[in-house]
C-alpha cells in the first residue's frame, strides 16, 4: 500500500479527494492537514459521517511530517501556498500532485499577469508535469511533481483538442463560453458566493480576465505547434458543482458532421473518462456530477466552417479530485480506473 495524504482536507477539493481515496484499493490515508486548528484533531469531528471509517487525525500542516508520514501528498491549497512547500517535499522524496495553479503555467511572466504576483520558486516549474492524461499519460510516470489542470482548462481542452491537434484550428478561432457550479470557487468566505446572493442568478466574472485563460492557451498552442489565444468567458451557474463549456471553433478547411464526429470518436476511443455522445445527445452536468467522467458532444454549423464542442465535466470531479486521482494513478503504475469507478 502507498501512504497518501492531503493538505486542505478541510476544503471542497480536499473533502472529494479524501472521498475516493477512501474506497482506493492500492492506497492508504495517512496524513491529513489543513490549516484552521491549533493541535491534531480527530477527522471525524468536521466529517461526523466518516466516524467508524477513518480513525485519523488532522493536523495544522507541516512539511516536515508530511514528507515523512506519506509517500504522495495531494495539495489542494489556495493560489501561492503550494509553491512555498513544494520544493522541500521534492527534495525529501515525495510525489506531489498540485491541484492549484501554481505549477501550471510554464512561464513565470504569464504566471505572474495571471495570478497578480510573483512565482517565489519558479526552479520546480521545470519539473513539473501538467496532468492531463488524455494528452500526457505516457510522460507521467517520470515525473514526481504533477501539477493537475483547472477545471475550466480541463473541459475547454477536452473540447477543443481534437481539432487543435489536427491543426485545423486557427490560433484567433476559438470561442470559449462555460458555467461552474459555486463549489468552482472553494469554501472561503466571499459576500458574492453568499446563497442569497448565487441562487437564482446566472453572471458572467472575469471575463476574458480568467487566471485559466493563458492556461487553455499555453495547452492547446503545445498541442497545435501555434500560439493561441482563445475568448474565454466563465460564468456562475447558481448549482453546488459541476461546469459546462461550450467551445465555438472556427475549422480552417469545412468539415462535414459525419468527420467531425469520427475525429472525436477516434480521438477517444481508448479513453476510460471522456465519453463522446452519439447524436442528437449532449452533455449534462447532472450526469456526470461525484464522477471523473467527461462527456462531449459535437454540432457542425451548416456551411461546414464552425464546430461547436459542448463538454461537461464535475468541477470537483474530472475538474479536480478525479483527476488528481487518475494523475496519481498513471503516476504510481496502477489500473488508470482504480478508486475511481
Ligand atoms: N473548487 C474547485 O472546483 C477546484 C477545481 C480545480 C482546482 N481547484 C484548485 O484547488 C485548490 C483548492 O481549491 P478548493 O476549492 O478545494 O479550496 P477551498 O475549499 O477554499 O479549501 C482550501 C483548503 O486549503 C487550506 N489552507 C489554506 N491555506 C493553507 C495553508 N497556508 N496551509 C495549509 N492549509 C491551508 C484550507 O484549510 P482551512 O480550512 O484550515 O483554512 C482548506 O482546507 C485551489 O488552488 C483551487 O484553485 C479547485
């Protein structure tokens, strides 16, 4: 068994990420850590349903006994906080699966725009992986530290990627329109997140301003040998999770919907996640909410020149935690499934 623990289980990603890891068969918990308590306090006392089933402590976080205590350490932190720590739990040995945006961007100057301030350890970006598995399995068991992908960069390159590796895409022809759920935008207090202020109402945030924007632009321009830059427009959808990304992409030569259909089809064929719809169906984020699965579907607009890409996603799920865990899966030599299904 392989020793894992979580820092900022007490977060949304953090409580999913325990959720799996608690049913993964070739792992064990055992180190859990937040931040907001003084001493080590039975889990059980944040989580009353995991009484009886997990008989551990967490912890105020301490990279010290982290490294020692298990052997791969998720990290679902707020923006800024993984890379203070994780050069020293490289350095002591322990696989580190990032699920913040901090080992993203491979550019410390777009890091810097996105995030509005400076990467203090830019040195690990060099080893880190960006874990997406659909595009970078087979380099994923030489790494040590994954940084796994934003759930908005998760749907958008889902959607996209077939024809951006097919170079079909021009680097202006990609129109990004997607909604998350408010479990998108993690636990803290925001007087915008408030339910009164989310239920019932539909907005538009960040847009084209999105941290995730030079993230879908640096994947898909790596993907396409091109520079993209997309349009990219998020939106708070009043739903606790789950994100849908509807992806307007402008074909450099026509295509007919009969092609278009198979080049997904053939470009996910031995995916165990991402699940491309025969038509007339199209996603649902209901459908694939508590899961890692990705559903796609594909509409070319008659003249043949526009395709549409709708994808969904869990944003806790394939958007984060799943992911985390299929990384860590591909990471360690397990079944890419396990845990997971
Ligand atoms: N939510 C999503 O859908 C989603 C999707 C993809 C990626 N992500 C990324 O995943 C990361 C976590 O997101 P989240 O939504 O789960 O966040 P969250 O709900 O706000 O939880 C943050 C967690 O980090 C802990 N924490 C904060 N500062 C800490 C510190 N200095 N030391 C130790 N623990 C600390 C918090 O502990 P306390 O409770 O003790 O403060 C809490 O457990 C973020 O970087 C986010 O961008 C989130």
């Amino acid at each position: 068994m392989v020793r894992v623990g979580i820092v900022g289980v007490t977060g949304y990603s953090g409580r999913e990420l325990l959720r799996y890891l608690l049913r993964h068969p070739h792992v064990t918990l055992t180190y859990l850590a937040a931040r907001r308590l003084s001493k080590p306090t039975p889990i059980r006392d944040i989580y009353p349903e995991l009484a009886g089933r997990l008989n551990l402590d967490y912890r105020p976080f301490a990279v010290k006994e982290a490294a020692a205590s298990a052997d791969l350490l998720f990290l679902a932190l707020p923006p800024g906080v993984a890379m203070t720590v994780v050069p020293a739990l490289l350095n002591a040995g322990t696989f580190v699966i990032d699920l913040s945006g901090d080992y993203r961007l491979m550019s410390t100057r777009t890091f810097a725009r996105a995030y509005g301030f400076r990467h203090r350890h830019p040195q690990a970006l060099n080893d880190a992986l960006y874990g997406l598995p659909e595009l970078y399995r087979e380099h994923l068991s030489h790494t040590r530290l994954v940084a796994n992908p934003g759930c908005y960069p998760t749907a958008a390159i889902l959607a996209a990627a077939p024809l951006v590796a097919k170079r079909l895409i021009a680097p202006d022809g990609i129109i990004i329109d997607a909604k998350s759920g408010v479990s998108g935008a993690g636990k803290s207090l925001k007087e915008e997140l408030l339910f009164t202020e989310a239920n019932e109402d539909l907005r538009a945030y960040k847009a084209n301003d999105h941290q995730h924007m030079p993230e879908i632009n640096q994947e898909l321009g790596r993907l396409g040998r091109s520079r993209f830059q997309v349009v990219f427009v998020p939106h708070l959808a009043p739903m606790t999770r789950g994100l849908f990304a509807t992806v307007y992409l402008r074909l450099k030569r026509r295509a007919t919907a009969s092609q278009v259909q198979r080049w997904y089809n053939t470009f996910y064929r031995d995916e165990p996640f991402v699940h491309v719809l025969p038509p007339p169906a199209l996603p649902k984020t209901a459908r694939v909410a508590h899961t890692n699965d990705c559903e796609l579907a594909v509409r070319v607009v008659p003249g043949g020149r526009t395709v549409i890409a709708l994808a969904a996603i869990d944003n806790l799920g394939k958007g984060a935690a799943g992911q985390a865990i299929q990384n860590m899966n591909v990471l360690l030599g397990f079944e890419e499934t396990a845990g997971l299904q």
